[in-house]
C-alpha cells in the first residue's frame, strides 16, 4: 500500500514539472535590463491572450447551447411558411 501511495506521488510531481516547464524564466536577466522588461512583457501578453481566448470560446459556447431551441423553433416556423 505504501509503494503505490509514493508511486502515485512521484508521479503527481513528476506531471506537475511539466506543467510550468512551458513558462518562460525572467530570473536570469539583470531586473533593470532591457530583455528582463521584454521578458516580463512577453509573458503578460501571453497570459492576457489565452484568457481571451477562453472567454471567447465559453461565450460561444454557452451562446449555441442556450439559443439552440429559440433557433429551432424559428427554424420550425420557417418551414411552415414555406410550406404553405
């Protein structure tokens, strides 16, 4: 029982090591260097343009599943002009 307990925790560490290996590290720059700034910059426009990115994709998201019976009936009603 112990093993598995530590092998599952090796594992949950070893996983959560590659989750930050994509961020970019601005501790080797000098802080009041030009590329410390450019560093700086470049990860808050990155974080800025993934938050977007999800707000988006939610708001389209929750867009098609709430107005997916009004377009349905709108639908509906259109056949029947047609219809006739």
């Amino acid at each position: 029982m112990i093993k598995k307990i530590i092998f599952i925790y090796i594992l949950i560490l070893s996983i959560n090591n590659f989750v930050y290996s994509d961020e970019l590290d601005c501790s080797k720059f000098k802080k009041f260097s030009m590329e410390y700034i450019t560093c700086n910059a470049n990860l808050v426009k990155d974080k800025t343009v993934s938050v977007g990115k999800n707000f988006v994709e939610d708001t389209k998201n929750y867009q098609k599943k709430e107005w997916s019976e009004e377009k349905e009936k709108v639908d509906q009603v259109k056949q029947k002009v047609i219809g006739e």
